[in-house]
C-alpha cells in the first residue's frame, strides 16, 4: 500500500503516532539516564572503596611488624597519623581497640564508612578504619559521565524528532494535497457546468428556432459570446497555474511604463468598470518610473485583482486604482469596499483554489486561482504583494514591484 492510497483518517492518525513518537524514546532515555548514573554513582563509590582498603590493608600490615607491646595511646595517636597521610582531607582516620572503643581520631557524623583493617598485637587487635566526609570527588567523576550521557541522548532525540518531523511534514502535505485535489476537482466541476448548461439552453433554442425576433436572436448570440468568454478566462486560468507550477512559463523581462499595464487590463474589463453601480477611480502619482517587468504578465496581475474586487464588491461598487513609486519600487494598489477578509482568509487567500466562500452554491464565480497566480507571478519578479482589510470594509492589494536599475 503506498501512501496515496491510504484514506485521509489513517493518514491523520499517522501524523498523530508521528507526533507521538519522538516523546517515547524521550522518556526512555530520561529512564535509561536515571538508571545510568545511579550506576555509575555506585560504581564510582566501589572503586574508591576498593582502592581505600587496599591501602588501608597495606599501611595495617606494615605496622604490625613495627608496633609491639600492649597497644598504647601513643601508639594509636601514632597510627592515626601514619594511616592519615595516606589519604586527601576526603577521607577521615578513626583507631579503635579490641573493645570497638575510640582510641584515636573521632567518629565523624556525616560520613560513609568505606574501608577497615585490623592490626594485631600479642593477641588483641586495633581497628583502623576509613570515612568518606567529603563525596565531591565521587560527584565529579558522576558529572563528567552525565555530560556524556546527556549529549548522547540530546544528540538521539533531536535526530529521532527530526526524522518524525520529515515524517510528518510529508504525511501532512499530503493530507493538504489530497484535500486540494478534492476541492479542485470540485470546484472545476462546478465552475465549467454552469456556463456549459447555459451555453446548452441557449444553442438548443437557436436550434429550435424559438426566438421571437432578431433582437433576441441578437441577445442570445451575445449570451453565448459571454459564457463562451467565462470558459476561455477559467481555462486559461487552469493553464498558466499549471504553467507557473511546473515553473514553464515564460517571462521577458525589460523596462516597462506603469501606464503600459495599467492601460491594457482596464481595457479588458472597461464594460464591467463602466456598468451601472459601479464607481471606479484611477489615481496615478506621475511621473511615474519604468519597472523591470513582463508586461503580459503584470496585466494578467492586474487584470485578477480587479476581477477580484468586481466579484467581491456589493451592489453599489467603489473601486479604486492607485499607482506610485516607494523607494525602488512601483507600487500598483487595487482598493475595493467589498466584503473584506478575516486574518485567517488573508493567510490562506493565495493559496491555489482557495476561496472565501468554500459553498459549492456560490453565487459569485470563479475558480480560487486568480490569487495564487498573481503572487506566483509577482514573485517571479522578485517583488511582493501587500494586503490591507477587515471584514466589511473592504480590501486593499498592494503589489510592489522592482523598477529597472539606475
């Protein structure tokens, strides 16, 4: 089974396991850490046992042949001493006698005992035995050990996170890209059934010769031209996203006049912009500089935005075109009082099929691509596009774009 074929519920409960996993080898080896240098906490404290009986043991044995008589204060004092210089001030001597008396030294009382030996004479023995009062060497070797163990299990876990990550973010763009071929396909359906059904009624009763007179012979033919207008716009839409996508559109660039855009996209849309209800503005900050720019391009640019502020705008439109020069660059802004956006629309509004409204009984028209192919388009001029708007007050796009160097 491929991940293609895996049903978008199995593929979010696999991106949440892939949340979920970088946190189990966390917690292991937080465990395996704990255990680790409690380990090694004991180990330490073998060791250095070990080696203090080993030298206790031989300091008792050489006194043995040194001491004799009957054990005597001063000679405890004297052993004390002797076994005392054989250690750092980690480690305290303590004497006592066959009784288990202190004879030499004193009982310290925050201490671990970690070696004894006993040294005879004439049938009695002293005791000459070792305390640890200071575990800070112990302490040390614990640390430098953490600090191996630590940059191990930080270097595991970021590789492990790292890798779910990836993991992740693949199984996330995926479940992103089947939900963007549905809604494409979707959305396609829709958009070219309408103007097809009603191309369809219209051809059938010119066919039929239902017209009443020329007039509406006339206006049918107009009809058609119009639907016939609508289907060239949305499929060369489809085109040239497909186009910008697989990063085969091509683009001339060289100096360009604000007016040589400006001109030809209202042109294009001049009926719509000089239809009833509609007010629009032109205000242009001249003289205005060449851009460095694919003419083509830019009306295409422009020509969407203004689309998009004629679909979204009510009734009574007001639409303004303003055009200036910021620093080294052309700014063309498209103003609109329509039905402005959210800041989770302005996030989302450029992305391919992405429309406000997501309704497949939509009145307004139009496929989600006109946005996504201006940014597309604006970026392949190393420029940027700015947005402006609240929820009922309109929108503003800003499209900054590079002019043609000094």
């Amino acid at each position: 089974m491929t991940i293609h074929e895996i049903s978008p519920k199995q593929l979010r409960t696999l991106l949440l396991l892939l949340v979920l996993v970088p946190f189990i080898p966390m917690v292991l080896m937080l465990r395996f850490m704990a255990d680790a240098l409690d380990g090694e906490s004991n180990a330490a404290r073998e060791r250095f046992a070990s080696a203090a009986q080993r030298t206790l043991a031989s300091a008792a044995a050489s006194q043995e042949k040194r001491l004799a008589g009957q054990p005597t204060p001063v000679q405890a004092q004297e052993l004390l001493h002797i076994c005392r210089e054989l250690f750092d001030r980690t480690v305290e001597i303590s004497v006592h006698d066959a009784n288990g008396r202190l004879a030499a030294g004193f009982l310290p009382p925050a201490g671990s005992l970690i070696a004894e030996a006993p040294i005879k004479q004439q049938g009695t023995a002293w005791w000459v035995q070792a305390w640890l009062v200071d575990e800070s060497i112990l302490k040390g070797q614990v640390r430098d050990q953490f600090k191996v163990y630590a940059w191990t299990a930080l270097i595991s876990t970021a590789a492990i996170c790292a890798i779910a990550a990836a993991a992740g973010l693949t199984v996330n763009q995926q479940l992103r890209l089947r939900e963007l071929k549905n809604n494409s396909v979707a959305t396609v359906a829709h958009e070219l059934r309408t103007p097809l059904a009603t191309m369809r009624v219209l051809v059938d009763t010119l066919r039929a010769g239902r017209c009443r007179n020329a007039g509406q012979v006339r206006e049918y033919l107009d009809l058609l031209h119009s639907e016939n207008l609508r289907l060239s716009r949305l499929t060369e839409h489809f085109l040239t996203h497909s186009r910008l996508e697989r990063g085969q559109q091509a683009f001339t660039f060289a100096p360009v006049a604000v007016e040589a855009v400006v001109d030809p996209a209202l042109l294009a849309l001049r009926t719509r912009l000089e239809a009833p209800g509609c007010h629009f503005t032109l205000d242009l900050t001249r003289p205005l500089p060449e851009m460095l720019a694919d003419r083509d391009s830019l009306v295409t640019v422009l020509v969407n935005l203004l689309e998009n502020a004629l679909k979204y705008s009510g009734d009574e439109k007001h639409i303004t075109l303003r055009a200036r020069r910021d620093g080294g660059a052309a700014v063309i802004v498209v103003e609109d009082n329509g039905v402005g956006l959210t800041s989770a629309e302005r996030r989302r509004i450029f992305e391919p099929y992405y429309q406000v409204d997501q309704k497949l009984t939509r009145t307004r028209e139009g496929c989600g691509l006109g946005l996504s192919i201006v940014r597309a388009i604006v970026s392949a001029h190393r420029g940027r596009v700015e947005i402006a708007s609240e929820p009922g007050r309109g929108a503003a796009f800003a499209v900054h774009i590079p002019l043609v160097p000094a």
